[in-house]
C-alpha cells in the first residue's frame, strides 16, 4: 500500500467515525485503554458494562430512531 492509499485509507476512517455518536467514541476509548493490559474475561465485563450504560442515553434512542425512519442519525452526545 502506498502512502497515498494509506492516506485516502485513514480520511475514509475519519469520515465514517465522526457519524458515530461522540459519547459512544468516548466510552469506547475508554474501555479500549482500560482494559488494554487486563485478561479478556475482565475487557468483556467492561464492554458489557459500556453497553448497558449507553442503552440508556439519548445518542443510543437517536441511533435507533433513526434507523427505523432510514434516516442519518444527529447525535447530541448526551
């Protein structure tokens, strides 16, 4: 790959996270770098736990608005 398809590679990335609800990127960062040097069972439990806790938030009833009304989801970060 050369360093321009690299390049095109990681704009097409960018592009299509910053659709992604900003409090969902946040928490999965977080669990991402916790649970980077913790035995697999334990990254599981934290992911779990991520995910129960964005079930409750706005972002995650948006997203799912949204894809009922095949729309583009707007998310607040909330």
């Amino acid at each position: 790959m050369s360093k321009g398809d690299l390049q095109q590679t990681v704009d097409s990335l960018v592009e299509e996270l910053v659709q992604f609800s900003p409090l969902a990127q946040r928490v999965a960062k977080e669990v991402l770098n916790a649970s980077e040097e913790s035995p697999l069972g334990v990254g599981l439990k934290m992911e779990g736990k991520a995910y129960g806790l964005l079930r409750t938030t706005e972002d995650f009833k948006e997203g799912v608005d949204a894809f009922v009304e095949k729309r583009k989801p707007i998310f607040k970060g909330k």
